[in-house]
C-alpha cells in the first residue's frame, strides 16, 4: 500500500472487463427480464384479475390489477440499468477527473487505466437480482394460470427458496464470467513535515464536503427510492412505512455524512460529521505514517461517503482527487478526501515527528516538552 | 485553514492568529466568502482562550478582511480580494525567479532581506 509496484493493467485488459461486464451486467439480465415480461404478457388474459401479488403465512395476501403481475420484471429492468449505467459511466460524471479518458476507459492521472472489484461485483449482482426477479415473475404468474380467483393461489414458498438459491448461483457465476483486474496499488506520498520552532504550536482546519460527481450519483439514487416508498405508501403496502422510516434514516444519514470538518493539532487526527457524528480520532502516538494519496471514489471505495475500501482502508470519501491518509499502529488506515490534504499531511506529520522527539527525549530529561 | 502561534514570540497571540488567516487569504488557500472555523474550534485546535480568537477575527474584521455576523460566523469579505490576488503575484514572481536561474529559497532569503 505504501509504494505501487509499477504493475501495468494494460487497456485491453480493461476493454476485456468492460465488455465482460457489458454481457454479464446488462445484456444477459436485460434479456432474462425481458424473456419474463414476455412470457408474462402473453399470460395476463389468463391470469385472474386482480392477481395474487403477495403471498404470507397464510397463502396469498396481497393483489393488485392484472397488469402488476409484469411489476417485478419491469422494476428489474429499471434497476439493472441504473446500475449497470452507473458501473460504466462513472468516470465521465463531473468532478470524477483524477485522470484523462480514454476510449471510456477512466485511467488515474499517471495514465494507468483504472476498473474495479465493485464494477464486478456490480455486474454478478444485476445478474442475479434480473434472475431472481424473472423467476419469481414467472412463477407467481404460472401458479395462477387459469384460476378464477386469485384467492386460490397455491404457496410458492418452495419456489423462492429455489429462485433465492438460482440467485446466489448466478451471482457467483457472474462474479467468475468477469476477468480479475489487477489494479496497482496507488503511491502514497509520504507527508514533509512542516518546520515547527520548539515551543510552536501548529494546527490546521479543513473540511471535507461532497464533489459534484457523488451528488449527482446520490441525489437521483435517494430520490428514487424515495420515489418508490411514496409509490408503496400509495398502493397501502403493509411494509411501507417500515419502508418510508428506513428512506428517511438513510437520507438523513447521506444528508449529514456529506460534510466533515477535519482538524490536524497537538491532539492528532479528529473527523467528524455535520452532526458530531460518525467522527475518527487518531491520537498522534497512534499515527504510523502519514501521506497523500489520490482517491477514485468508485474504484478504490465502491461510492461515495463514510467507508471501507476493499483493501480495509477506512475513509471518508466524498471526492475523487488528493486525499490525506494516515496508517495507524494498529488498526485501519483512515483516508479522508479534503481540499488542502497535502498541508493537513505536512501538519500532522510534524506533529508525529515532535510526538516521537519527546516521546524519545522526555524519558530522559524532565524538562521540556512536557507542557 | 492553518494557524500558527509562537508564545515566545514578541507578538501578542491574536496578533499571529490573524496573521495565520492573512497568509492563508494570500496563499489563495482561503478565498472571498469562503467561511473560516469557528472560534471556538480554533481555540480548542491550538489550545488558547476563545476571547482570544475572537479578538483576532475582530482585528481582521476591522482590516476589512473578514465579515462577522451573528449566526452566521466568520466570512472572508470580497473587500479580501487584493490579499487573495496576491497569491498570483506570488506564483508569477517565483516563475520568473526561477526562469532566471533563481530558486524559491534564494528568492526567499532577498524577499525577507527587503524592507517595504
């Protein structure tokens, strides 16, 4: 993690993931969708009107218009899109521009292209969300063939379990179908630190607020799920207001985890949010290493927000670009993306360096440094 | 924002904390209505009181550099902008010292030999 070992992950390789991804990620789950809402259409005069859309302990328990019966598929369809959308495109949102672009392969600013883990996992995700969607579709429309009323729909908790267990299937088939993209490690610049007098004290006040890139990717994302409670609300859903609560406590939680205040002093490392928190704090006898490392929010943490890279980073990522990073003795090491991280670092990283002076010094001598 | 204070310095305290805002409007690292920390952030960071960075975000305030308003904290004024535009000057003027054959650190050694 401290130094890339010049591992080159060549265009193609990426061009091979990307196509991969394309195939497993949309045009396959497209495909089982639309095969779906197909064999379901050609059904709905079959079907009872209303239709079973919802089965409990006790049979079927919920109905809706005959056409509902195509809801599923089509909810698929929609969010097998967004996401696959999402996968691709990233790198071309505003603000995501540690890099140039090429041939819509995003690469870092040294030129090394860039695909993630998430990308991938992503694409065995849609994969099996557009198989068990299809399935369930298929077979909640199928137990009804025919009936008179839809009150006589058989169980179908047999099936999904078998349509749950198809799912994970696909999803680990997805996962292999896609190509391991190695991806270099990206170089930490270690922090100068900052020349302090003796009795000097030094501190530095920053704060981290959400680039342009992760708005645009969390306003739509929270506005349709919102969307969608309202919509679940309005059909008098049992579960919508378990559903609507969750809305709220996540956009509360996206609403306030957008905005950090950093601040680097004789205390060490302190991050927290708009609401006091989520918050960090790294003593500075804590601090291994401090650097600067650039961030891509997509590749290296999956998203943006408070989060833990794949690689076990822990971090408050909210734009691409230079980000402070501190390795603890023991435990994560915290990466926070915040204008101004390479002074943050130089900060910190004189206060390390007087914290080992005297942590080496004043266990010899009395005076000095023990203020 | 980076604050800077030497209590053995001859220079009251509020002095070098205001004198920390003015380097980082100058370094362009603070712009016109960008928004500085709270005092009593400021006062926790660096472990003085908070009378004390309230004296210096009025000393900046009567400068012109600053506008404070109730509730809504510390603003760097627009009044600030010749501060801010310093920073260009700085850039050209090392750019072309080091054009010249003239390292940053040499130029910086005439600079503090210059007296206004």
């Amino acid at each position: 993690m401290t130094t890339s070992n010049a591992m080159t992950t060549s265009l193609a390789e990426i061009h091979r993931a990307r196509t991969l991804f394309r195939w497993v990620g949309l045009y396959l789950p497209l495909a089982l969708l639309l095969g779906a809402l197909v064999t379901v259409a050609i059904w709905l005069p079959r079907l009872p009107d209303p239709v079973a859309m919802h089965w409990g302990r006790a049979g079927a328990d919920g109905f809706g218009p005959r056409w509902t019966a195509l809801g599923p598929p089509l909810l698929g369809v929609a969010v097998v899109l967004l996401i696959g959308l999402l996968a691709l495109s990233t790198h071309r949102l505003p603000g995501a521009g540690t890099g140039q672009n090429r041939g819509g392969v995003v690469t870092d600013r040294d030129g090394v292209p860039r695909w993630s883990v998430t990308a991938r996992f992503l694409g065995a995700m849609n994969l099996g969300l557009a198989g068990l969607l299809s399935f369930l579709a298929i077979v909640a429309a199928g137990v009804q063939l025919g009936l008179a009323d839809a009150r006589q729909a058989p169980d179908i908790g047999p099936w999904m379990l078998l349509g749950s267990a198809v799912a994970v299937g696909l999803v680990v088939v997805g996962w292999f179908l896609q190509p391991r993209v190695e991806q270099a490690a990206d170089a930490v610049s270690p922090a100068e630190p900052v020349p302090l007098e003796e009795d000097e004290r030094i501190a530095w006040i920053g704060t981290a607020t959400i680039g342009r890139a992760g708005a645009w990717v969390l306003g739509p994302l929270l506005l349709a799920t919102f969307a969608l409670a309202v919509a679940l609300a309005a059909t008098g859903g049992p579960m919508a207001w378990v559903f609507l609560l969750v809305i709220v406590l996540v956009s509360v939680v996206a609403a306030v985890s957008s905005v950090f205040h950093v601040r680097v002093s004789s205390a060490g490392l302190s991050v927290r949010s708009l609401a006091g928190w989520p918050r960090i704090r790294v003593p500075v006898d804590e601090i291994d290493a401090v650097g600067v490392v650039p961030v891509a929010p997509m590749a290296d943490f999956g998203g943006w927000g408070w989060r833990i890279g794949l690689d076990g980073r822990m971090g408050v990522v909210l734009r691409a670009g230079d980000a402070l990073e501190v390795r603890r003795r023991r435990g994560r090491t915290i990466v926070v993306t915040v204008e101004g991280a390479a002074q943050a670092a130089s900060v910190l990283a004189a206060m390390v360096e007087r914290g080992r002076r005297e942590g080496s010094g004043g266990s010899r001598t009395t005076e000095g440094g023990s203020e | 924002m980076l604050i800077r204070i030497d209590p053995g310095a001859a220079r009251p305290i509020y002095e070098q904390i205001a004198a920390s805002v003015r380097t980082d409007v100058a370094a362009g690292r603070l712009r016109p209505g960008d928004r500085l920390p709270p005092a009593r952030e400021v006062a926790a960071a660096v472990d003085v009181n908070v009378h004390t960075v309230l004296r210096a975000y009025q000393q900046l305030r009567d400068d012109g550099l600053i506008d404070l308003r109730r509730g809504r904290g510390a603003i760097v004024s627009a009044s600030a902008a010749p501060l801010a535009e310093l920073s260009h000057e700085i850039r050209a003027l090392v750019e072309h010292a080091a054009r010249l054959g003239l390292s940053p650190a040499a130029l910086a050694a005439l600079v503090k030999e210059t007296t206004p």
